[in-house]
C-alpha cells in the first residue's frame, strides 16, 4: 500500500510498506516554438527540446555470454 510522498526542494520521497524509495524527477529543458494552433479561444505555442534526453538502460542483462540492454 502507497503511504506518502513528502516533497524535499526537487528530490521526492516515497514510502511503500515501510520502505524508503527517492526519487530525482528527470527536468528537461524546452524551448516555445510555433504556434500549434487554439484551444477555448487561447493560441498555444508547441513546446521543442532543446537537448536530447538521455535514457538510462533499465536493465544489464546476459544471456549466452552476450550483453543485453532493455
């Protein structure tokens, strides 16, 4: 069962069952582009990376000597 979150400046903490679990929120950083169109009267602007994110692989694994990421 999900208890809490307590939110410490960037970095949240999650408690499930008794267990701590920290978690840092990936921010990525975007810049206004063109105009995508309007929505309930209000024009709204597309929003572009401006850097490419980053994935971390979510698993290293092996399988017959040969090196697997997913």
């Amino acid at each position: 069962m999900f208890t809490s979150i307590h939110i410490r400046g960037e970095i949240m903490q999650f408690i499930y069952r008794g267990v701590k679990y920290n978690s840092q929120p990936n921010a990525a950083k975007v810049r206004e582009g063109e105009v995508g169109g309007k929505y309930r009267g209000q024009v709204w602007h597309r929003h572009l990376n401006t850097e490419k994110a980053a994935q971390k692989p979510l698993h290293n694994l092996k399988y017959r000597g040969v090196a697997l990421t997913l």
